[in-house]
C-alpha cells in the first residue's frame, strides 16, 4: 500500500472532525473519498498533508509520517491540491507551473513538454496572470502544477467544485489519463459521487467523521444506500 | 534561471513582467500624472542649470528613500507589519561600515562584508525575535519592532557616542560638469548603487527559484507550503534583504548628513510616505514614490523660500495625504479587496 491511514483524528480548535479514519490506498489506483458536507473529506486530506491537527498513524510508501510538516511531505513526493485550488492567483501560469517544479532538482524541461501535450491552452497563456483564468482552467493549472511536482500521490479536494458538468468530465478525464499513463497515483475527494465513482478504482464513504462503507467502486455503484443517498436513483 | 524559463523563454514574457511589475488595473491615471511630472523635469532642466541640479539631486536623495522604503515593502509584503526599525537597523549597519573602515578594511571591503553581516543579521532578527512572536497578531510584532528601533538606538550610542562622525564617500572628487550643470559625484554614486541594488533585487524575484518562492511564500503562505516551500525561511530571508537594502541606503546618506545615531530617523518617515504613496504592496510603487517624494522637497526647498530646508518633511506629508485622498491605495496599489 502506497498510503495507509490508520484511526486518524482530527481537530479544529475544539471541534472534532475525524473521529478515526482508516482507510488505503495501492499505488498506481485511483481511490476516491465521498461524503456530504462537514463529512471529514477535506479534513482527511488536510490531516495527510499536516495542515490540520492531527493524530492517528500515517504511512506513505510503508514509512510513518510522523510530525512531518506540509514542507516535508511535499518534498516525500505527495502533492496536495487543496480547496480552492490553490493557485497563485497574482502570478502567471507559468510562474505557477515553476512553483510546482520547485522541490526538485535538475530539468523540469520534460515534464514541461508533457504537462503542454495534456492542456494545449497552457503554453499559449503561459504569461497570463493565473487568476483571469476561467474555474475550470484553474483547475487544470492546478492538476498541472501538481504534475510538475511529480508527485508518487496526488491529493484532490473537490476538483468538480463550482465547475460546468461538461468541464468536471473534462477534468476527470484527464485524472484518468494521467493515471494510466503517467502511472500518477490519486486521492480524489468529491461530492459529485457520480463521476468520482466512474473514474475511482476504490472508494470510500464519509459520515461525521468515520469511514461508513468502503469497497471498489462498482460494487459501490450498486450499493443500495450509496444508490439513495449519494447517486440519487 | 530554471529551465522552464528555457522552454518557455521568449519576448512575450518582457512587456507582460512590466505590466505585473507596475501593478494590475487601475494604474493608468498614476502613471500619466508620473509620465506629465517626468516631461515637467525635463523640459524645466534644460531651461535653467540650476533646475537641472536641483532635480539630479533630489533624484539622489530619492533613491535612498526609495531603497529603503524598498525595505519597508519588503518586509510588509511578508510579515504584513511595517518595520518601524527598519531606519535603526540601517543606522546600525551604517555604523557598522564605519567601523570597519576605522579598523583599516577598504571602502568596498567595508561595503560588500556589512551587506553581508546585514542580511545575515536581519534573517537572524527575523528567527530570534520576530518569528516567536507571530503567533500573538501584528501588534505584538509592531511592539517588538519598536523595541528593535529602542534596542539599536541604545546600543549605537553605547558602543560608538552619540557625537556626529564622518562617514566618506565612496568616491570623492569634483563634481563633474555636462552642459553647465554640475554633478556631485557623490550623487552620482547614489543614484547607480542604489537603482543598481534595486534591478538586481527585481532580477532575483523575477527570474530565480527562490525569488519565486519568496512571492510566493508572501502572497499565499498555505498554498506555498503544499507545493514544498519552507515559508518562515522565505520571511526570514525577506528580512535579511531588507536590513541589506537599508545598509545600502545608511552607507550612501551617511557622507552627506554625517553618522549619528538618528541620521536615520527622518529618512526612514520619507521612506514611510514612499512607501505608502507606492501602495505598500508594490516594489515598484515604492521605487518611484521615493524618487517623486525625493526630486519634489527637493524642487520646493529650493524654490519656495518660505518652506527652505526645515519645512521638507512637512511638505513630503503634505503630497502624502494630497495623493491618499484622491487614491486611498496609493499610486500603484490595490483597493483592499478581499473575499470572505
């Protein structure tokens, strides 16, 4: 297992948002995280990345994370796209792109080239100031970032959020392919049960803070409650 | 320059780093009134030689204030504060210089090492008194900057007396002479070093990795530390920069005021009023602030007998508010938008 988790808690001040997540995921799959609102998707993110406090065991590729701070588990090879995408909204596109290139050493030249061959628009509006793009541009500029970074997991809050139905297909279409192409491990988080369980190997489902189901992503499609509560037929 | 600037490398990139560098939107009007001002400057030096001097003068000056007000955006930008001891520190550095040079090192020597001993002092202010205090909001660290500015001006008149020295030029000679107007070659001096420091900075930003990060560390510190960036060094070395910037400033103004341990004090409120007619936010606010404040007291001083030298300050204040009340954000700045 590339990540484990293993009763992971959390908390923000005084309110409790992970009440002992456990939950994995294998290298080279696509795992995603559904869940309501205020379920603990973003937090269970967060929690890897160590941008909420946490505690709980955390393994990334067999090792504990420990105390590691979001520094350092960005320079172990884990990308975290968080809420609101976190893009550098003053800078431009490719000031962003360098920014995700900047734990590593050496020519980012290469995966420059390919990151291009994903998103065309990209080297067109290189010069463009990364908050004029539209959402979904945002989006992708952001799953470009992260591949700069050549992240071993890529961590995706709610890459759907706010976008046209039509964008969010476009979108997980390309999280597929660099999936299978790029052999690019993923942790969606999404509300969008739909299309998160189309493009999920494995999911998992949140309730007040606890993993309620969890199995592959078919076997999930058919599940009764998931069909009711999350797919809505 | 990393090699996504390579691949990437091109024309395109100049006009568009120029319109980033003079800040977005809204900047048009500023920069007509600035472009209306420079015509002014010309036309009025090549009429009268005395203008002439006046003006390359008050552009010397200026570019003190600008650098240090540099400083002052600097360290805004990435611990949200301004640094009321940013003038001490100069003075300090400045003091610093002088005492190399007493103790025989030569004039660039003494420059170069207290640049260095500078930066290397401001990053560690920043690790030592700053960075603990963070966590307890932007008064406590205003507190510990006015404790800064009472720390180093003790300790200055402790170690070296509160009486006046001399600090020297780096160059000394006779003012050269184009066209029937004089230059000191003291200003001379000023304006290529300090402008010189300012470019080299923008270069930095602009066009390295780690200047990128550092912009990135000030402008979104949360979303820099996801993509690897150790952001409270970030602060730190903005720190460090800043004391730099300001030792330039300190060791440029020092031959024309003479070195105490207030030389500073009146330089740093112009450096205030640049800074703020910049925007704050904007380096290139704060260069061009400085230059206008420096060349227009300069002008008036001269000019308008009634304000000569002691009524400066007062007038720089005076544009100060002028300008705040018809552009809240200053020349270059934003409007204070912010999403909740």
């Amino acid at each position: 297992m590339l990540l484990e988790l293993e009763g992971v808690e959390a908390r923000y001040g005084p309110v409790q948002a992970l009440h002992g997540v456990s939950l994995q995921v294998a290298e080279g799959e696509v795992a995603a995280v559904l869940g309501g609102n205020g379920a603990g998707k973003t937090t269970t993110l967060r929690a890897i990345s160590n941008t909420v406090r946490r505690s709980g065991e955390i393994r990334f590729a067999g090792e504990s994370l420990g105390r590691k701070g979001p520094e350092a588990t960005a320079r172990l090879g884990i990308a975290h796209v968080p809420e609101g995408r976190g893009t550098f909204a003053e800078l431009t596109v490719q000031e962003n792109l360098r920014l995700g290139a900047y734990t590593r050493r050496g020519a980012a030249k290469e995966d420059l080239r390919r990151v291009c061959s994903y998103f065309t628009w990209i080297e067109r509006r290189r010069d463009q100031q990364a908050g004029t793009l539209s959402g979904g541009e945002q989006q992708m500029l952001a799953l470009a970032r992260a591949f700069m970074q050549r992240p071993r997991l890529l961590l995706l809050d709610e890459p759907s959020l706010g976008l046209a139905p039509l964008v969010v297909s476009e979108i997980f279409r390309i999280i597929k392919e660099l999936n299978e192409q790029e052999g690019l491990t993923v942790l969606v988080v999404e509300q969008n049960a739909n299309i998160a369980l189309q493009a999920a190997d494995r999911a998992y489902v949140l309730e007040a803070g606890k993993v309620a189901l969890s199995g592959a992503s078919a076997d999930l499609r058919e599940h009764e409650s998931v069909r009711r509560s999350y797919l809505g037929y | 320059m990393s090699s996504v600037e390579q691949t990437f490398g091109g024309a395109g990139g100049h006009v568009t780093a120029l319109r980033r560098l003079l800040g977005p939107r809204s900047t048009g009007p500023a920069v007509v009134l600035l472009l209306a001002y420079c015509v002014f400057l010309v036309i009025g030096s090549l009429k009268s030689t005395q203008f002439a001097q006046q003006v390359v003068s008050g552009i010397a000056s200026g570019a003190t204030f600008a650098a240090l007000a540099l400083a002052l955006v600097l360290i805004y930008r990435a611990t949200e504060v301004i640094n009321l001891a940013q003038g001490e520190m100069a003075m300090f550095s400045t003091y610093i210089a002088w005492q190399l040079l007493a103790w025989g090192v030569g004039y660039w020597g003494a420059f170069f090492l207290t640049l260095a001993i500078s930066f290397l002092g401001g990053i560690g202010i920043e690790r030592l008194v700053i960075r603990p205090v963070e966590r307890g909001g932007l008064l406590a660290i205003v507190i510990v900057t006015v404790g800064l500015f009472l720390l180093f001006d003790g300790l200055a008149l402790r170690i070296w007396g509160g009486l006046p020295r001399d600090f020297p030029p780096a160059i000394s000679g006779s003012p050269i002479r184009v066209g029937g107007v004089a230059f000191s070659v003291q200003d001379l001096v000023t304006v290529c070093v300090t402008i010189g420091a300012v470019i080299l900075l923008w270069l930095f930003f602009q066009f390295t990795k780690v200047g990128l990060a550092l912009r990135a560390a000030a402008l979104r510190p949360d979303a820099a530390r996801l993509v690897g960036v150790r952001v409270s060094w970030m602060l730190a070395l903005g720190w460090g920069l800043a004391a730099a910037l300001g030792a330039i400033a300190g060791m440029m103004i020092a031959p024309t005021t003479l070195l105490s341990p207030t030389f500073m004090q009146a330089i740093l409120l112009y450096a205030f009023a640049a800074a703020v007619l910049g925007g704050l936010e904007s380096p290139a606010g704060a260069v061009v602030g400085g230059l206008a404040i420096g060349v227009t007291i300069n002008l008036l001083g001269a000019y308008i007998g009634w304000i000569g030298s002691v009524l400066r300050l007062p007038a720089a204040l005076a544009i100060l508010l002028v300008v705040l009340l018809i552009k809240p954000s200053g020349l270059f700045g934003r409007a204070a938008v912010r999403k909740v």
